[in-house]
C-alpha cells in the first residue's frame, strides 16, 4: 500500500460497529441470530418465513455497516436489524475501502458509506438505493470505485477516478454511474484499488485504471482509462483483483478441462506465487495449487486459492497471520494450509484479513483484528492472528465478502409475516 493510503488508514481507523439491514418493509422479524431455533406461530396467526439479509461488522467510520451508527467504537461481533425499503432479499455483499455494497433479488443495488451514487457526495449510515441502476447481477466495491454488472454484460461504474478507475475514457470523478465505454458480453467484474477486471463471455480478460504495478496485464506500467485486453490469457473462468496485482483461472485441455492460476502485478511480498520478488505486468501461472479451483481470493499484497474439496493455498505477505498457516512467515509459493473436507466452500481476502465460508452455513476468520474485522467479539489492534477463528453468532450464511477494515455476510434471517384475510384486515 503506497504512503497515501496508509495515512488515510492510519487517520481513519476509529472504530467500527455492524450492519444491520435487507428484511423487507411490512414484516415482523424475530430476534437473534439467524441460526436460533424459532417456535412456530399458531396456525392462522402467522407465517414463519425465511429471508436472505445483510450481516456485518469491524470498522465503520463513514458508516459502512449500515445500522445507523458511524465514527463509534467498534462493535466486535455481527449484528442486524431490520430496515425498511429494501423489497427483496439480499443475494450479494461486497465490501470495499469505505464502502458496502448491496445487491438484491430483484436486481436493485444499495450503499453504505461513501460512493451513494445517488448524484451526491455525502455519506449515509443506513442502505441508500443506487436510483439508476436496475437489473444488475452483480457488484464490487473497490478502493475508490464501486462497479455494477447489469444482465446486459454492460458495466457501470462511480466514484473516484484518478486513474481512470470508471473506464468511460476520462479521470473525472462522477457521484452517479457511468457507463464503462465500449465493453459488453461481461460475466463477473472485480474491483481492486483503482483498477477493474471484467470477464467476457468469449473468455477474455479486460483491465482499466492504476496500473503502477502491471496489475491491468498489459505488458507496461501505463494506466488506461478505457479496458484494455490482459495479455494472454483465454478461456477464462474467475477474476480476482487485490490491491496491486490480479488473479485468474483459466481452463486448459479439452478432455480433462484442468483449471490453470495466473497471476500478474505487484510482488514485492511474493504474491504472485512464482518463487520470485520481480513485477510482473503480464501474467505468469502459478504451480503448485491443483487442478481443480473452486475459488480465488487476492487481498493486499497476498493471494489464495481454493480447490473444489475444500483444501485451500495461499502466499505472499503474512506479518498479521493473513495466510492462515499458524504462523507470520511470508511465503513466495503456494503453501497448504487447509486441506480437502475442511468443509470451506468460498474464500474472500480483505487489506489484511481472511473470511472462509464453511457448508454447514458457518463462518472463519483470520488475520487482522485491528478494529474487530474477525467478529469473534475481540480486537487486537497490531496482534497477528495466524490461525482460524469462528465468526460470532452467524449460521446460515451463504455469502461473505472482506472489504479493507470491515467485512460483510449474507445469511437466512427468519421472521414472521401476518396472514392477512381477503377483506384486507389481518388476523
């Protein structure tokens, strides 16, 4: 992280709370967390339902958690509430540096914190509904960028634009998304600090913003305000993008249809996993993670890679415990820190922590605990913590997302719905 952005870390990290939000105006919800046990109502009083909603925790300056609160001290553990507005449940989170990121079953998009995207540049404690952006299938906060999939394959991106981090062709910053100019067919997006990867439909890979590092793979250090297509990469299946380098897989053969991992950008710390400290602005594969990739993770300055039964690879920088292994020592290749039936099904790697999703609706943490970001109702400001820890009060959980200091969950939250009778009158 450049000595701008650690000063802004450094003047910023206050405190954190939780956020709290995605139940559906007009329903009842129960207390406690998602994985209570809940009586069943008497019969013609009520319905006990299940709906996805929006779980955070760690830190909450410009009130990114949601829940109402910002700038206090931080809240450890998860926490939820309901909020009105939100008429569908909650499918997709994505936290970033000083935003959150919420996506819904009927293709609607809200924001904590900064980058509302709602033509202003205030901050907001509670979700505030991005007003243009309809039918989207998928978000990723960034550093300085949110950015949205709409089911078109286009992309639409706001907030800051120093390194032409919107894609539209200029660096001017804009508080209401903007089209990402001349991309279409997209399948996932990942935003990492102030650049952008998009996956086609045809397999490519296209790059746009900062690109000190090499991390848009183009083969130089020059950013690029418009995509750009990544150097040698086909049949791609993910993207991963961290805050100075970027990941793939890749598919190779046509019988066994093998996964193959790139890297590229920034290795100062080993993360590109090729042995080896030298930057790389095109990508290389990284050996020694199986064939068979479940998921891909990249954070700041490490990398990870999950395989389909649950054994999970990661390297790079590891002074918090951020690798997971046990231990603080870096590494330059891949190592195994878990291995196959540990039962994690998704990974996602924040500035300097780990969240891993488990199948039995459970969540883990690891890393950085500066301002509460593991929830395990602690923090440990400068302390690694090199091994796994579970997520408090959290089950049911089917999504999670590490943003720079807080992280952010999907999970099942029961509640009751009144049965109303034809006349319009509840009972």
């Amino acid at each position: 992280m450049n000595g701008r952005r650690w000063a802004r870390r450094v003047a910023r990290v206050t405190g954190s709370a939780a956020l709290a939000f995605g139940l559906a105006a007009g329903v009842v919800a129960t207390a406690g967390p998602a994985s209570a046990a809940v009586t069943p109502p008497a019969r013609g009083c009520c319905h006990l339902l299940t709906q996805s909603a929006a779980a955070g925790w760690g830190y909450n300056y410009a009130g990114e958690l949601g829940n109402g609160t910002s700038g206090q001290d931080e809240i450890v553990s998860p926490n939820w509430t309901a909020v009105s507005g939100m008429s569908s449940g909650v499918v997709q989170v994505s936290a970033g540096q000083e935003s959150g990121l919420v996506l819904t079953s009927g293709g609607s998009v809200w924001v904590t914190g900064y980058n509302l995207g709602n033509g202003t540049n205030n901050s907001s404690d509670v979700p505030v509904q991005v007003p243009s952006l309809t039918g989207v299938m998928q978000v990723s906060a960034g550093y300085s960028e949110n950015v949205a999939l709409r089911s078109d394959g286009t992309v639409w991106t706001w907030g800051g634009n120093g390194n032409g981090e919107l894609g539209n062709g200029t660096d001017t910053s804009s508080n209401t998304p903007v089209q990402v100019t001349g991309l279409t067919g997209v399948t996932q997006i990942a935003a990492g600090a102030d650049f952008v990867l998009a996956l086609r439909s045809d397999g490519t890979v296209w790059s746009w913003g900062d690109n000190a590092s090499g991390q848009l793979g183009i083969g130089t250090t020059n950013d690029s305000w418009v995509p750009v297509q990544v150097t040698g990469l086909s049949r791609v299946t993910a993207i991963a993008a961290g805050t100075e380098d970027s990941m793939a897989v890749a598919t190779k053969g046509y019988v066994n249809m093998l996964s193959a991992v790139y890297a590229w950008g920034a290795n100062e710390h080993g993360q590109i996993g090729d042995g080896t400290y030298r930057e790389r602005p095109v990508p290389v594969q990284v050996n020694g993670v199986g064939t068979s990739v479940a998921g891909i993770a990249a954070g700041r300055d490490f990398s990870m890679v999950l395989g389909s039964g649950g054994t999970l690879w990661d390297w790079g920088v590891n002074q918090l415990g951020q690798l997971g292994d046990g231990t603080t020592n870096g590494a330059v290749v891949p190592e195994q820190v878990q291995g196959s039936g540990s039962g994690i099904t998704q990974i996602s790697a924040g500035d300097q922590h780990v969240l891993a999703l488990r199948s039995d609706g459970t969540v883990l943490a690891w890393g950085d605990n500066f301002v509460g970001e593991l929830g395990n109702g602690t923090n440990d400001p400068g302390t690694a913590n090199p091994t796994p820890v579970q997520v408090g009060g959290l089950g049911s959980v089917t999504e999670v997302s590490a943003g720079w200091f807080f992280s952010l969950a999907v999970h099942q939250v029961p509640f009751l719905q009144l049965q109303v009778s034809r006349t319009g009158t509840a009972r």
